[in-house]
C-alpha cells in the first residue's frame, strides 16, 4: 500500500510536475494568532513560495512552492522577529528523545520562572490583604520596587523582546498588550512613589504588574504542558521506530543501526521484537501485533509469503523478513508523514480567525486609549485611568483565537490515526462532517471481496470440467476477486488452464480471448448485451441464481460458432458489521447508497440484507463518478467509500473519498480518508470524529470570543482588576486547549452503536 500522494496536498499537482519543494521550519517566540499571521505574511513574500502554513501549536511553519531557498525563508522569519529552524530529517513533529528533552528543560526553566515569580508577587500582596481586613500590611514602596523590578524585567523580559520586534515589524501581539498593560502599571506605581511627599503613603501597584505577569507566565506553562499532550498521536507513532535491526549476513546474524537497512536484506526479528522496516516473510510463523498501525487490537497470525509492516511486533514466533521498503518509504513513515500533514492543514474557519486577529490588537489599543481618556474625564485621577486601560490590554490578548482550531484539529486527527482512520488534512477532516449520503461499493467494501465459485451450469450436461478449464484460461493472469475465486477452484478441482492468446481486458464487465482456435467471452450481462448474446438456453439458471445473491459470469463462443457454453455463479458473504455500519448512518442521519458493476439481483439481495436506501447495479466504472455527480447536483454531501481500482474515479468526484487500505494504491491516492483496516464501522468513525472535532474548534472559538467580548467591557468599565483580567486571560488559552484534549478520550464506535 502507498499513501505517499496523500502526504502533501497542497503541492501535490506541483510534484506532478516534478520541481516542487517543501520545507518545514521550528519557530520560536509566537505566542499568538496575531505572530502566526505575521510569520505567514512574511514567509509568503520569498520568491518561489506559494503556500505556507504555521501551526501555534506546534510552532512549526510547512512551507510549499517552487524552487525557493530555504535560507530565505529563515531571513524572512527573523525578520519578522521570530527565530526559525530548517529542519532538514522531515517535518520534524514534537517527537524523539532529543525533542522531548528540549521539551522538558524548557518546561522546567519555564514553571521556575512561574514559581520564582510567586514567591516575588506574594508579599507585593500584603496590602491588598490587609485593606480586605482594616489593616495596614503594605510593604514599604522601595521594598515594593526592590520584588517587583525583576519580576516586570528578567521574568517579563520575553514580552519585552516579543514586543519590541512586533513593533519593529509595523505589527502588535499579545507580547505588546502584555507590556503596555503592565510597563504602565510599573510605571505609575514608581512615579507615585517619587513624588509622594514626606510622610505620604502612596498606594502603588508594583502588585498588579508583578502577579500579571506571574499570571501569563503560569498561563504559557500550563498551556505548553497542554499543547505537548495535543502531539501524543505523533511520539506514539514515532516510538515505533527500532533503532537497531538483526540483519543475516551469510551464516552470521549482524546487529545494524535501522538507518543502514537496504532493501533486500533479511531481517531477523525474534519475538517481542518491533520489525524495523515493511518486508515479506521469507520464513517463520507468528501472532503479530500491528494496533498501533491500523487500530486493529486482535493480533493476526502471519507467515511465510504475507506482507509486514515496519513497527509491528512478533508476538510468539521467531521471522525471517525480507525488507522491501525503509526508511522514508515504509509504511510507518508515509502514515506519519500524512498525520502531520494533517495536524498543519489550516481549516477554512482558521482563515476567518487570521483575519481577525490581524486587526484585534490595534483594535484592542484604541479601545484602551479611549477607555483610559474616558476614565479621565470621569473619574478626573490617572491612576483609575491607567488601571482601566492596563485591564483592557491584558484581558484582550488573542492566545485563545490561535489555538482553538489547530489544538483541535491535531488532538482530532491524532486520535483518529490511533484507531486506524488516517485524514489527508483539515479540508478533509471539515468535508466529513458535512455529509448526508454514503455511497458504497459493493465488492470488497460491503462484502469481504473474496467470492467463491458456488456454481458451474454447462449448456450441455457433463461439459462443467471444460468450462472451469476455459475459465481458468481466460482469467489465470487477472487480479480480479472473481478470477481469484475461478483459480482457486481451477487448482482444487486439479483442472489445469488451456492456454491463451489475445486476452483483453473489458473494464466492468469481463475478459475476452482465443482459447486453442476459438475466441471465447467471459463476463456479465452488460458483456453479453454488447454482442447481442441471446441468454434464453440458460435464463432461467441465471435468474435464480441472481435471486439468491450471486453474481453470474457468462461463457459464450463468439468463434467460429456463436453458441453460449454455459455460466458461473459467485457468492460473496456480507462482511459481518456491515448491518450496523449502515444502522449506525441512518442515526447519524445519513443516507446510504450502493453503486456497483455487478447485475440487479445481486446487488438488491445484499442491499436489502443490509438495509440500504437505494441501489445502482450494473454500472461501468466511469459511470459510478456519474453517480455520485449527480448525487451532487441534488444537493447532497456524498461520501464514497471504496477499495477497488473501479472505484477512483467516484472517490475523486465525491465530496469526500473514503478509501479502505485492503484495496488498491490508486484508491487510497485520491481519498481524502483512508481506514487502515477493512472495518465498516470506521466510516462511520470517521464522520463521528470530523463532527466532534468541528463541535470543539466552535466551542474553542466561541469561548474564545466569550472572554474577549465580555472582558473587554467590564475591563473598560472599571469592573476588572488587572490581576483578574491577567488571570482571566490565562485561563482562556488554557480552557480552549484542555477542551481540544477532551478528544484524546475518542474512539470509534462498536457495532452495536455503543461507544469502546
């Protein structure tokens, strides 16, 4: 299976054209949406750049185009007043030890400075408490300086540096609203202490600057502890990966580091052992353990001849695996590579929030200077004045409107990609949850696509043998699951296949060739209807055989004599969740439709086990995207799930293609899900997970706008105190990030409609 089209949609038709370029970048220093607007203005002025995307909470910055240089693109982000990294092994996603670290001390310097910010704040607190009892507890205002100078200074340095570039860069963030808000409250203090006269005690507010900052600073450590759970998904897959792998070396068996694999080496993996690269087995037998991989949580029993996948484990049985893809070209890498690419998508929702943020902060400035004049003019003191203004400015930082969506969308996809639903990306992700019908294929979608022969009928009686014998001809160099079910049975019934010539192909509807000196049809009625084949001698067989559900394959001999030699009959039995998958979408509201090549009856008899809404049987390959156009043109929102080459061309033209990895390579190209196990009841998980993670980025937003639109106010009117606007603000970045996380608890839903 190859996934590797997926990986990167937003330069996929450039790639075709064989000079696009990617290159994913670390940023440091955003804090905002208001920076990530910034960074994408700047990183869009490069010449060959023609797209880019910035994730805040990944700070990662996945940049697309033409032959661009990656250096200028790190000119341009520090221009901007961020640092930037080239990452040049990948996307380089919150993962791997070196990662984590990083991760970590930083962590630890940050909650220091929380901690160390604390213990300055409290005191400065004193006052405040004592004036609760009638008591004067105030500190002297030099000691009130001497706490609050480093805290507003070295632990509040950051905003400063972050400020000082935004306003370099014509620009505001969350940073500037940081300091105005708290330099003013600083500063007001210090001059009220100065011009005190003698004896005076002055009311400062070395506190309301000194424990904002406090507030923010906890504020950014909670919410980067939060922000590093919303990346789970990525170090999972990432652990996978063996660092080292047994490779055999004549009669010796060599350890090497997985980086040095090449394709064609026999990897030696012992039980409990992860398989370090994609491969076929060349020896051994074991219960395999691929979970991780497809969500799959029963172990499956492997040997000689099957596939394997990198990052599976060997459960009870010693393996010899021949390596057939590494590195880069495994399995493994291609799903994290495409969950990445999904966790950096931007959602059209997102764009309306960069727009917004790219005017928030001047509008929040203007609405404190006006709050501060009228405050003025009011209450006639600058204290009362400043407070209000400091208030406004800090309440109104837009933390929460740049996380929301992209928090959500990672913790979505993430846990998505657990249990075996891989989302190409968020315009993916945000077409799924818009979905009012399903369309299936039928043949190895709703069926297990493993057809048996149920049924030989000859013209004549006894000529059943030769038949099997023509069939297996006509069919031995076909992958079609009805072939497969005409060789199996050819091999067991011993009946070796006569050769041929001239064998063509006639899509969805059979094979034609000459078989010794006479040229013979296989295939279904629409075959047959295409050379006026009279079926009459056999109707009757057909018709029965139709009406219990099987397919029917005709043989004919067109010459030199036209005579119909006689038919085969298929069975396919339903895959055993399909029932309650098709139950499961019409209580999501979902309508359910079956398109399939294969004849009337067939199609009806399953749809009817199944209860499915409508049919349409008997149609080409290209008429299945008709289908599903026309489905469009109704006004509906078309899924179509299918696995079959057949299928492409209705993934391509529904709204949304759901691909099943059982299938073919070029299926899963042009889907923008793909479910990697062949589970029915995935597709409903991937509508259910689209919808929720789309009910959190609205309930992220919506609280996002909530602070803001009633903060602002009551900041405005004097009803907030810094202090509390600090922590309200805070408390919003973190609220919208442990909603998102919510997610993390998802899984799909059972067959029976309960949640597992």
């Amino acid at each position: 299976m190859s996934i590797e089209a997926q990986t990167a949609p937003a330069y996929e038709a450039d790639n075709q054209e064989g000079n696009s370029q990617e290159a994913f970048f670390a940023i440091d220093g955003m804090t905002c949406a208001s920076c990530v607007a910034r960074v994408e203005k700047a990183v869009l002025g490069v010449q060959g750049v023609s797209s880019v995307t910035i994730n805040l909470a990944t700070e990662r910055a996945y940049v697309y185009g033409r032959e661009f240089s990656p250096e200028a693109v790190q000119s341009a982000i520090a221009g901007a007043g961020y640092k930037a990294s080239y990452l040049t092994d990948g996307a380089g996603s919150p993962g791997g030890d070196a990662s984590d670290k990083t991760r970590s001390a930083k962590s630890d310097k940050e909650l220091r400075h929380v901690l160390i910010g604390t213990v300055l704040s409290l005191p400065l607190l004193a006052g405040m408490v004592g004036s609760l009892l009638d008591a004067d507890w105030a500190l002297p205002g030099w000691l009130q300086l001497v706490l609050a100078t480093p805290v507003q200074f070295w632990l509040g340095g950051r905003f400063y540096n972050g400020a000082v570039k935004a306003v370099r860069a014509r620009a505001g963030n969350m940073d500037l609203l940081v300091v105005l808000g708290t330099s003013a409250a600083f500063g007001l203090s210090l001059y009220l202490m100065l011009t005190a006269g003698a004896g005076e005690t002055p009311h400062l507010y070395f506190e309301a600057s000194s424990v904002l900052i406090t507030f923010v600073l906890l504020g950014k450590w909670l919410e980067a502890r939060a922000k590093s759970q919303t990346a789970s998904a990525i170090r999972a897959l990432m652990d996978l990966r063996p660092d080292v792998a047994r490779v055999q070396r004549g009669d010796r068996e060599i350890e090497l580091p997985v980086t040095e694999l090449r394709v064609g080496d026999l990897m030696v993996v012992r039980p409990g052992d992860r398989v370090p690269a994609d491969g076929i087995i060349r020896s051994g037998t074991s219960a395999v353990d691929e979970s991780m991989l497809t969500g799959e949580s029963v172990p499956l029993e492997k040997t000689k001849g099957d596939r394997m996948t990198g990052g599976a484990i060997a459960l009870d049985g010693l393996l010899v695996i021949e390596a057939t893809a590494v590195g880069a070209e495994t399995m493994l890498a291609k799903i994290i590579r495409l969950v990445e690419g999904a966790q950096a998508s931007k959602a059209a929702v997102q764009r309306l929030v960069d727009r917004i943020s790219a005017v928030f902060v001047p509008i929040v400035l203007v609405i404190a200077l006006v709050t501060f004049a009228a405050w003025l003019l009011i209450d006639g003191t600058m204290e009362t004045a400043i407070l209000a203004a400091v208030a406004v400015l800090v309440i109104a930082c837009p933390c929460a409107l740049g996380l929301a969506t992209p928090t959500a969308i990672m913790v979505g996809t993430g846990v998505a990609a657990k249990h075996g639903i891989l989302i190409k990306d968020a315009q993916a992700l945000e077409q799924a949850k818009e979905v009012t019908v399903v369309a299936f294929d039928k043949t190895g979608t709703l069926t297990r696509g493993t057809p048996r022969l149920s049924a030989i009928v000859a013209a004549h009686e006894g000529q059943e043998p030769g038949l099997l014998s023509i069939a297996a001809a006509l069919q031995q160099s076909s992958s079609h699951p009805l072939a497969k079910a005409v060789m199996s049975e050819a091999q067991a019934a011993g009946v070796a296949p006569l050769p041929v010539s001239a064998a063509r192909n006639h899509a969805g509807m059979g094979v034609s060739g000459r078989v010794g000196e006479r040229t013979i049809l296989m295939g279904n009625n629409k075959l047959m209807a295409a050379h006026n084949i009279d079926l009459a001698p056999l109707g009757e067989d057909a018709a029965r055989f139709e009406a219990e559900g099987n397919t029917v394959s005709w043989i004919v001999e067109i010459a030199p004599a036209l005579r119909v030699l006689g038919l085969m009959a298929f069975g396919d039995s339903i895959k055993p969740e399909a029932q309650d998958t098709i139950a499961e979408l019409h209580r999501m509201k979902v309508q359910t439709i079956m398109v399939t090549g294969d004849n009337e009856g067939a199609a009806r008899t399953v749809a009817a086990d199944l209860g499915i809404d409508r049919v349409v049987a008997g149609v080409l390959p290209a008429d299945k995207s008709d289908v599903v156009q026309s489905l469009k043109a109704d006004g509906a929102s078309v899924a179509m799930v299918g696995d079959g080459i057949n299928d492409a061309p209705a993934l391509a033209a529904a709204d949304i293609g759901i691909a099943m990895a059982t299938g073919t390579d070029v299926a899963m190209h042009v889907a923008g899900i793909t479910l990697m196990r062949g589970d029915l009841g995935l597709v409903v998980g991937a509508l259910d997970i689209s919808r929720r993670t789309y009910s959190k980025i609205r309930q992220g937003l919506f609280w996002a706008f909530i602070y803001n639109l009633v903060g602002i106010p009551l900041a405005a009117l004097g009803y907030l105190s810094p202090m509390i606007a600090g922590a309200a603000m805070a408390l919003s970045s973190v609220s919208v990030v442990l909603n998102a996380l919510t997610l993390r608890g998802w899984s799909p839903r059972s067959h029976e409609g309960r949640r597992q």
